[in-house]
C-alpha cells in the first residue's frame, strides 16, 4: 500500500488495486528488451475506477496482446481465493481473469493491440460441461490502438465506423455465416 501512495502520481492505481500496481512494479525489475506477461485481473479493463490507470498504462507501454478471460470465470481459477486491499475476498467464478503482454516503450503507438475476448458459446465442453480446451475464432480477435485502450473501457470499445466491437464481431461472424446480404436476400425472395 505503502508503494501505490507513493507512486500514485506516476503510476495511477484504480481504487488501490493491488494488480494494478504489480504490473507498474514489475517493470522495475524487467531487463532492457523483455517482455512482462502477466494475468491480471480483467476488471481493470473496464472498470470506471481504473480508468486513470488505462491512460496511464496504454500509453506508457506498447502492449502487444490482451487476452481477456472474464466469459470462463466458472472454470479458470475455480475455487481460487482472491483477497483484495480492502480485506474483500473473491472466489471461483467471480474472479475475472486476462493476460498482459507488454513492456515499457515510448512508441505506443507502434502496433494496435490484439484482443482476444473468446465466447463460451463457440468452446467445445464435455458432457460435466467442463471446458476441454480453448478454441481461437477469428471472429473474436480485436486489434485495437493504444490510443482506444487508453480512452474507453474494453466493453465500450468502438470502431471507426461508432459501432460497438462486439457488434461488429457478431456482423462479421454473420457474414461468415450467411454469405447474402440483406438485399440479395430479399432479391431471391422476390
């Protein structure tokens, strides 16, 4: 705690969270040309209290990909106690997890992030409906620019066009899908 006050200029914390303040912390011991990997907890991605901290981490570190894990909650870290500052405990599913890879750079900028956000609905489970193994759908990778990260919460992110990323993930999925437009649809159907 002692560390989050002392740095909370430099190295903004969301609501004194400890997860936040590890992955500044962590820099400090990184080598000059390594990489941090981490799971982190994935509220920080969209929480209003952690804004503060996106800012200030996306545009000090070239983030190189996000893998946000808060729709498998019920199986990742099952049963994990997580104690909070603030003497909370969380445990099992309510413990949202995503990983960070990233190092500090001073050219954010550089390369869009890439977020992957899989849905549990595309994952293979067994009959237990325990998850067997993750499946990568391309229709649930996001690149999205430091500058993005930094300004809105990963739940609100839009494209270019104002649409929601997880609207146009669906539009795209659909498009997959079903390879007629609205028009050509509706042209068959006299």
């Amino acid at each position: 705690m002692e560390w989050i006050f002392k740095n909370k200029k430099e190295f903004p914390v969301g609501d004194n969270r400890i997860e936040e303040a590890f992955s500044w912390r962590v820099l400090e011991k990184l080598s000059q040309n390594g990489l941090v990997g981490i799971i982190h907890h994935a509220t920080s991605l969209f929480n209003l209290k952690s804004r503060s901290y996106r800012e200030a981490f996306f545009g000090s570190n070239q983030v190189f990909r996000i893998t946000n894990f808060t729709n498998f909650r019920q199986f990742i870290f099952k049963g994990i106690s997580i104690p909070s500052v603030k003497g909370n405990v969380t445990t099992g599913a309510g413990a949202p997890a995503a990983t960070f890879i990233y190092r500090p750079s001073a050219n954010v900028n550089e390369k869009p992030i890439i977020h992957y956000g899989p849905f549990l609905e595309y994952q293979i489970q067994n009959v237990n409906h325990d998850l067997w193994s993750l499946t990568i759908n391309s229709h649930e990778i996001n690149y999205i620019s430091s500058l993005e990260a930094a300004k809105a919460p990963f739940s609100n992110l839009e494209n270019g066009s104002g649409e929601h990323l997880v609207h146009q993930q669906m539009i795209n999925y659909l498009k997959r899908c079903y390879h007629l437009n609205l028009e050509q649809f509706c042209g068959l159907r006299n």
